[in-house]
C-alpha cells in the first residue's frame, strides 16, 4: 500500500489491541479446514465492541477458501465492524498431508489471482486515502466455495494422526513450546503434547529445527515451515 501506513498485530502475544487510534482494522487468516482459525475466532470475540469502524477482511488459502471469508465476514461485522473489502489470495500450500499428495500448488498464485489480488490492495488504498463515503461491501466467495463445508476440529486432529516426537533427534530447544499458539506443548526439557489444546495447526511439526516431530502418518515428510521464495517475490511489487 502506498498512501496507508499500517501496523501489524500479533494476536498471540499482544493482547487487545487500543483501535481507537486507528482508522480501519484489517482482519487476515489462513484458511483452515474451509473456515478460519479457531484462534483468530477467539481473539475478534474479545475485542470491544465497535460502532461502525471501518475494517477489511481477507484471507489466503492452498486448496479451497470454504467459506472462510464469509465466516470471517460474519464474525466482525457482528463486532460492530463495518467491512469495506474482502479478499481471498490462492497460495502455496501450507498442509503437509496436501503436499505430501503431491498437491501443494507451489505455483499459486497465477497471473490472474495476482492481478485481482493487486486491485483489491490498490483499491484498499484509494478508498482510504481518498475522502471518500465507504460503502459496506457484499463478500462473496463464489458458488463453489459456499459449498464447501467449514469441518470441525476433531477431523483435523485425525487427519493430523497423534504426535510424537523422535527423541533422538529433539534438541530440547523449546521452540515448539514457544510456538505453540494454543498452549498445547510442554517441555520438561523434551515436548509432551496435550491432546485436548490441540488444534492441529501444524505449527510444531513444520518449525522444529531437527525435523523431531513426527505423527502416526507422517513422518519427514511435507514440512512448510515458511513462505517460499517464488511466493515472497510474487508479492514484492
Ligand atoms: S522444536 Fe523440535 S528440537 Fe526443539 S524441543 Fe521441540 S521437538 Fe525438540
Ligand atoms: S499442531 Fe502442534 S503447534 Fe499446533 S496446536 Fe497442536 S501441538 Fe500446538
């Protein structure tokens, strides 16, 4: 963006955020399982509420959105929020049983999803910069996507499978502790797992330096644990 200077947020660490200094919110998330996740759910529901900000929404996603950006849609605008944009960007995919299949869409996105995603930034910038009446904006994902339906946390743990860690390997670095976004590991000093926290996020799996964490159906195999190159020089206009 060029005429809107912006702050990032992290929703782990950084509590609720002061919005009153603000101008608009943006509300970004990975899709997971065709809905968004369970802890982005969880940080908007703690925020106050508002009257009428304007927000943005937006959303990336490797296979299908679902109905991600509906969801997301629904939840801030029942905050109080007022949404005057929506996106949805196709990338590479970030779930290790998909590129493990062979399906990890390194390629995403293509000229066309990248054209569409530069219009909707170039537009968010005009229509912010400008001084201009924001009008709210129908979100849309497309007949397919609505289709898809938003799969519940217990298909995403067995399709994860349980979590083991090859001690061997594990350093005892604490990292996947760290990481962690929902408090599911414990390191005494190697990483005992708590089922019930779990998300199946993959966040562990895919940042452990040694490639320690593995599962009743994967092992070594599929790790994402950061954006890759092509997509980060995709982005870099
Ligand atoms: S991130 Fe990997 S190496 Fe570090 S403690 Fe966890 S399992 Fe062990
Ligand atoms: S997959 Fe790993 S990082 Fe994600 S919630 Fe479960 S234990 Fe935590």
């Amino acid at each position: 963006m060029k005429n809107i200077e912006f702050d990032l947020f992290d929703i782990i660490t950084g509590g609720i955020p002061d919005l009153e200094k603000y101008d608009i919110a943006g509300f970004a998330a990975f899709t997971n399982y065709g809905r968004i996740p369970d802890i982005i759910q969880a940080f908007v529901e703690k925020l106050p509420q508002q009257d009428d900000k304007p927000a943005f929404v937006f959303n990336t996603y490797g296979f299908m959105s679902g109905k991600t950006l509906l969801i997301l849609d629904k939840l801030v605008t029942e905050k109080g929020f007022f949404v005057i944009a929506g996106h949805s960007l196709h990338t590479p995919e970030s779930y290790p049983p998909m590129i493990v299949r062979g399906m990890g869409n390194e390629k995403a996105p293509n000229e066309k999803e990248m054209r569409r995603f530069n219009k909707f930034i170039y537009e968010l910038d005009r229509l912010i910069s400008a001084d201009r009446e924001l009008k709210r904006k129908n979100i849309w994902p497309g007949l397919l996507n609505r289709l898809v339906p938003a799969f519940s946390v217990t298909k995403a743990r067995k399709d994860m499978g349980e979590k083991f860690v090859d001690e061997a390997l594990c350093i005892e670095c604490g990292l996947c502790e760290r990481l962690c976004p929902y408090e599911a590991i414990k390191c005494s000093p190697k990483p005992v797992f708590d089922t019930a926290r779990c998300y199946a996020c993959w966040r562990c799996y895919n940042h452990c330096p040694e490639k320690a964490i593995y599962t009743t159906k994967y092992r070594k195999a599929g790790h994402y644990p950061e954006p890759i190159n092509q997509l980060k020089e995709k982005l870099e206009v």
